[in-house]
C-alpha cells in the first residue's frame, strides 16, 4: 500500500474517531472510548461514507483487509 493510501485512511480514521467521541451511543471506560454498536451500525451518515471510502482504498490496493468493525 502507498504512503499516500496509508495516509489517507490514517485520516479517516482519525474522522471517525472525533465523530465516535461524541456520539451518544459511546462511553468512555477504562482509558479509551467504547461504542455499543457496530461501525458498520453507526447513526452517522459520514461514519458510513468514510468506512466505505476505506474499504474502497483497501480493496483498490489489495490489502485484502476490510475495515474495522469494532
């Protein structure tokens, strides 16, 4: 995978988790932030669209990976 694939799912990553910090279905325990749904789940409209713009960039690149869904 290239730098600039790495990068740029390091970036939606970090979207993600601003989003997540938020959100009312997440809790804060033991040090890191727990949410009781699924990513894949999420309420959030971007949430869903910046998954799907990772998993894209995952498969154009062969990683072979898919997002997490944690």
């Amino acid at each position: 995978m290239s730098f600039d694939v790495k990068a740029r799912i390091q970036e939606l990553e970090g979207k993600i988790v601003a989003v997540c910090v938020t959100c009312p279905h997440a809790r804060f325990v033991t040090g890191r932030f727990e949410c009781d749904r699924k990513r894949s789940e999420c309420h959030s409209k971007r949430v869903r669209r910046w998954l799907a713009e990772i998993k894209k960039l995952e498969e154009v690149n062969g990683t072979g990976k898919s997002s997490k869904d944690s």
